[in-house]
C-alpha cells in the first residue's frame, strides 16, 4: 500500500522543501515498520516546516493535505492492529487476541465455550487438507451467526475454536453453544464434498459478573466439559447446573 505521506504539496522553499520531503519519508519508513506514533511525529514536523514560511498566509492546502494523511495513516494503522488479532485462515480472531479480551472484566457475567471438531484429523486424512481448511472456515462461519452483543469466535489452536459471550445468563450461553452445534450438524456439508459430515463437540463454562476467576481457570473449566462431551458420544454440548454436568445434543457414532 502507498502511504499518502508522498503526496504532500505546498509552495515552501527549497531548503524547506527538502526537509519536509524528508520527514514525509521517514513517516512512509516508519508506517511501513508499524511504528505509528513515531510516523505521525514525523508527519507533524513535516506539517510546522511546510507552514513555517507562509505563517498566516499559508496555503488552506497544505494543512488539509497534512490532515488527510494524518488521518490515513491512523486508518492503516486500525487495519494493521485488526489484521495482527485474526487468524490467517479463518479470519476469526487468534488467541493474542482472546487472551487480551479475556482480561478484561465483564459486566453481567462470562460464558465460554470451547468448541472442538469431532474426528477432524479423520476428514483431512480423507479428503485432504485443502478440504479441511474449508471445512475449519465454514466452521467458523456457523459460530459467528447470531451472537449476542459483544459475543466473538477467536481460534484456540487447531481445530479448537472459543465463543466469549460476555454479559449472558449461563441458560443463554447453553442455548448459543446448542444452536451452533446444531447448525454445524445441519449444514450441508455434501456442498463441500460428497459424503462428509461435520460434526463439533463444546464445554460450556460461566461465571457471574463478581469474583471472576483468571482466564485461564475458566478454560480449564471449560476444556474438562468439552472432555466430557466428548466422552458422552460427541456432537454435545456439556455444561454443569451447580455441581451436577449436564448435556445436550446428539452424540453419533464414531465412523469406521
């Protein structure tokens, strides 16, 4: 991408022109680097050298120039920040970026669910990893429709995927993970390939808005439901009512 530092103009001296020139570059340099807030210095030394000559006088163009990379390069930065959270294949975010969320506090209260793909290393085997890849993106598809506000689909590892779902009772955190693994077992998955069928298995664990325990706990907790799901038969979803496990769903049969 060309950055819009080069495009800045304006009537200064040559000696001044030269400097702004250089400051533009270095601001195009450093963009390019990732190191924003020192771009944007560079870009405002560029500005006050550029104005300097003209002072009242200064042409209306050259500021708004100024302004308009200023605000592009912020722009390149968003997109720079948002692309380094997403996972490469499936463009849902990484765990840099669920480990970060989860830090953070939620009001209302927090479910995860930790959603893991029944037999997935059997589909690669058969049909290949380029099948596999679509299958983990279609995934991913399905998990993201219908969250709640704030909800998102970050990719644990694999072929492990977390729903956060902040501020939601753990009836509705069940009720989301249930409605996921039902649509995932109800795609059609023949679209993709003749005979393959997908199926996932999920541990849903919750926490009220006070006394939350640290990220990691709560996934542990998680981890060991979605282990009993998977023990129960697969294509379920488990979760704990007080001290009792509970599941949903449709456990299947290993194929052969």
């Amino acid at each position: 991408m060309q950055h819009p530092a080069r495009h800045l103009e304006g009537p200064v001296p040559e000696q001044e022109t030269s400097l702004v020139e250089l400051h533009r570059s270095c601001a195009d340099l450093l963009a390019s680097r990732g190191q924003w807030q020192q771009a944007y210095e560079h870009l405002r030394h560029a500005l006050t050298l550029a104005t300097a000559e003209h002072g009242p006088r200064v042409p209306e163009r050259v500021p708004e120039q100024v302004r308009l990379e200023v605000a592009r390069l912020r722009r390149e930065h968003a997109e720079a920040r948002e692309q380094s959270f997403r996972d490469a294949l499936t463009a849902s975010y990484n765990r840099r970026y669920l480990d970060q969320k989860l830090l953070e506090e939620a009001d209302g209260g927090l479910a995860v669910a930790l959603v893991d793909l029944d037999w997935f290393k059997s589909v690669n085997d058969t049909y290949g990893h380029l099948v596999g890849d679509r299958v983990l993106q279609q995934v991913v598809e399905l998990l993201q429709v219908a969250l709640p506000d704030g909800g998102f689909c970050a990719r644990y590892g694999g072929e492990e995927f977390v729903l956060v779902l902040p501020g939601v009772d753990p009836d509705t955190a069940v009720a989301v993970a249930e409605a996921a693994r039902t649509r995932i077992e109800q795609f059609a998955w023949s679209t993709v390939v003749a005979g393959l069928r997908v199926t996932v298995s999920i541990g849903v664990a919750h926490q009220a808005a006070t006394g939350l325990a640290p990220p990691e706990q709560q996934l542990r907790h998680a981890d060991g439901l979605l282990y009993t799901a998977k023990q129960s038969g697969r294509n379920a979803v488990a979760y704990r009512v007080g001290g009792e496990v509970r599941l949903c769903g449709a456990p299947v049969r290993r194929p052969r």
